[in-house]
C-alpha cells in the first residue's frame, strides 16, 4: 500500500511529457553506447516532428487520452530527487508516491524512413556555384532523417556539394557528366574504379566534373564493394532511358523510344534494355506508343491520382499501371486488395488490363 501526493505547483524551468518507447530504442538507451537521440522537425512542414537514432527514424504522433495519466515519483529510490516534508514526521508513511505531473496524452513512435527536406537546396547545372548558406551537414540536420539512412538517401536524390554549398545535380549536368564517366572508364576498358584515381582524368576531359561530383555518380549508378565501385548496366541504363522519354515531345512507338536510347548511351557501353526498365514513366495515350508521364505532376492522394490517370489513359497495363500508386500501398497489404475499391481487373490473353471502377 502506498501513500499517494500531489505537488501543489509545478516546476517552471520544465515540464514532463510521455513518450511510448519502442524495445529498440528503449535498449539503445539502456546500453552504454555513444549513440544520440535527437528530436527533429523540418521547418518546411508543420507539425511533423521525429526522434532520430544514428540508424533509425520514428514519427512521433500525439495520442489523447480520456483520462489523466498521473506521473509518479517513488520516494524510496527518488530518482527525481524530491523534498517531502511532514509536519509530523514520525507519521510520514514508509511507501510514498508524489504526484509530479499529468498529462491527458503521450507520444507514440512510428518507424519511418524518413525523407531530406530540399526545399532550400538549389539546383547545380555545372555553371555558376549557387549562393546558398546550406552545406550538407546543415541540410541533414533540417531533415527528418537518421544520420545513416540520410546518406543513402541523399547519394539516391543526386546530393553533392560543391565549393562548401550542398546542391542538387540537374538531370542535364548528371547525363552530361555520366556520359564522360563512362567514356573514361570504357576508354581505360575498366568496369571497376576507385573514386581518387578516376576523378582527376575525368575532370581533364571536363573541369566541372570534379571528385565530389564523380562520388555521388559512383554512389548512385554503380555498385559499391569498399572505396571500389562497378558498373552496374541497369542503373545506367534506365538513367538514360528515363531522360530520353523526357525528349519525346508527342507519343512514340515502343520501337522509335528503344533505338532512340540506345543512341543515347556513350559508345562501346552494352547494357540491356527493357521497356519494363521505365515503368513508373510513362503511359500509353495511344496504343502501341508511349509517351513521359512525370509521377510528381500528379495528385499525392491516391483517389485522385488514380482518376487524372484513367482521364489520360482509359485502360492500363496492369504492370505499367502499378509503380504509379505503388508508394500508397502499405507493406503489410496486397496491391490488389487496396486498388480494389477504384479499379477494374479484366485479362486479356496474357495481359492483365486495369480500368476505373
């Protein structure tokens, strides 16, 4: 049996909030590791707000309750290290709990993957260097992201720095730049290199295509075994694919946009190309043709995204249909159990069609 009291007032230097732990975190705190914990809130979005380990990302959401929880000191350890006076100490109870908060919600954790807030990164082109206070560490610390997912992630959305400024590669400046990669590598007749001893003959042939530019290169369109990358044929491939549907002013044929980008590619470089590759894309507006969709100049809700894309195409490819709702689809779910509600399956021969409910 305990004794039970309340503090009449409330310290003013803080206040106690409760956060639900999930056991990975919970251990990491528990262990003697060096590793930090660091709530994080981009200042382009409101209200979202995460915890960030050095590996993992959670959201944290408020969660009201219908009652008051009460936050209790046990008096016996007293890890807060409070005073209990009584005016008659001989009766002061053994088992005291002190009432040192309430609170009507918690905080609850949910893993997420995070994303890098580029909404003041600029634009590199290969020309002038923009003028920007951001460097990379500055943008990692205004991203809702884990310090180790962030590089991937950054590698992946064609993040560099350049002269202290962190920047984003244009499209343009990335094909220009990969193309001259690849011409040395293919010149050399290396399929593998080390970033040091490749950068400055790349940079000979072309003095903005400095050593920070070929890494982030290297990171994002080839595979990494230690400091020494190989090429990987189907990163670059659909790289130049992607861009080369970018060009195409009206629909083509299926045949028209595979010898187009094989034009593309620099010479002597074999890779395999697939229109399965640019899925996510494009559509089909006429049948037999495709034509570049871009998956950001449709709506981020997937009841409205769905309708514009029956509005373009009547009926799709069930597989070319797919990557373009793909990000609204949880893990735990089957695709076919969530498009249910606004499509339409029919097969036809080997091919599955999808069309608007």
């Amino acid at each position: 049996m305990f004794s039970v009291y309340n503090q009449i007032s409330t310290p003013q230097d803080h206040v106690y909030k409760l956060v639900q732990l999930p056991p990975s975190l919970l251990e990491l705190m528990k262990s003697s590791s060096s590793e930090s914990l660091e709530f994080k809130a981009p200042s382009s979005a409101k209200n979202h707000l995460v915890i960030c380990s050095d590996s993992e990302t959670y959201t944290v959401r408020q969660m009201n309750h219908s009652n008051t929880v009460l936050l209790l000191n046990d008096m016996a350890p007293n890890p807060l290290e409070k005073r209990l006076d009584h005016l008659v100490p001989s009766e002061a109870a053994d088992r005291i709990l002190l009432g040192v908060g309430s609170s009507s919600y918690e905080y609850e954790l949910t893993p997420t993957e995070g994303y890098i807030d580029t909404s003041d990164v600029p634009m590199y082109d290969g020309t002038a260097v923009p003028k920007s206070a951001k460097t990379v560490e500055t943008v990692l610390a205004d991203s809702p992201i884990a310090r180790e997912k962030f590089r991937h992630q950054w590698h992946r959305i064609l993040g560099c720095e350049i002269e202290g400024v962190a920047v984003l590669l244009s499209p343009q400046f990335v094909t220009d730049a990969l193309y001259t990669l690849i011409s040395v590598l293919v010149a050399e007749r290396q399929t593998a290199f080390d970033v040091s001893d490749v950068a400055p003959r790349v940079q000979e042939e072309n003095p903005k295509i400095t050593s920070a530019v070929v890494n982030t290169l290297a990171e994002r369109f080839f595979r990494r075994s230690n400091s020494v990358y190989e090429l990987d044929e189907t990163e670059i491939a659909t790289w130049f694919g992607i861009e080369t549907l970018k060009k195409t002013s009206s629909p083509v044929s299926d045949n028209e946009l595979l010898l187009e980008w094989k034009s593309s590619l620099p010479p002597f470089f074999t890779a395999p190309l697939d229109l399965a590759l640019l899925r996510g894309f494009y559509c089909r507006p006429v049948t037999g043709k495709v034509r570049y969709l871009a998956r950001n100049s449709l709506s981020p809700e997937i009841h409205a995204r769905i309708k514009e894309m029956f509005q373009m195409v009547r009926e799709w490819d069930y597989d070319e249909f797919l990557p373009f709702v793909a990000e609204f689809i949880p893990p735990s779910k089957k695709a076919d159990s969530v498009l249910l509600k606004y499509t339409r399956k029919r097969r036809v021969g080997k091919k599955v069609l999808v069309g608007p409910r």
